[in-house]
C-alpha cells in the first residue's frame, strides 16, 4: 500500500493575497478566474478579498471599477448586479454563457 500524495500547497508569500490582488490588478484588468490562476488560489476564495478591497480602496480615494458579466447568447448586461461573482444563469434568455465580470482599480472616484 503506497502513502497517498500530500495536497498540493500554495508557494510561501511575501506579501499578503489582498496586497497580491491589488499588485495584479493595478497591472492589468482581470476575472477573479485569472486572478485565481494567476496567485495560485481557489476562484471562489478571490471575491470575498475583492470585495474587502473594494472597502480598503474607497478609503484611499480608490475605487475598485467592475465591467460587468454578460450573456454571450442574448447579450443581457447584469449591470445592476451587486454580486461580483459571476451569474450562473442569464435572466433573459436562461443561457448559461455567462462572460465574467472583470476587474481594475481606479484612481479616485470619477
């Protein structure tokens, strides 16, 4: 009988996943799916840190912009949507071709 495998484990940080996040999205726009990929975490554990950076920012004068998810079938916009997660479902048409909101960070408020 062979030990199992260890679970993989992310690589040691030096700096914390929100200061990850704002790096990442300071450099480019991005779905919290490329932003899993590309810190090497879960995709569902990215938004709630999003949504505590959306916080953090507001008080530098920042703002965390989203362009919002749409249906790749009918084209509905969910630009109403508080979530940021992304929709499994389209509204309109019940399509489930759902393109991911994206996400960047705003110098001030405008």
């Amino acid at each position: 009988m062979s030990n199992p495998k260890p679970p993989p484990s992310p690589a040691p940080r030096s700096e914390t996943v929100r200061q990850a996040l704002l790096e990442e999205l300071r450099r480019t726009a991005a779905t919290a799916w490329e932003l899993s990929t590309r810190l090497g975490m879960r995709e569902r554990d990215v938004t709630p840190h999003l949504e505590h950076l959306a916080r953090s920012l507001r008080a530098r004068g920042e703002r965390l912009a989203v362009a919002p998810a749409h249906c790749l079938r009918c084209g509905y916009s969910f630009d109403e949507r508080r979530s940021l997660a992304k929709p499994s479902r389209c509204p309109a048409c019940r399509g489930e071709r759902i393109e991911a909101p994206r996400f960047r960070i705003d110098a001030g408020d405008g």
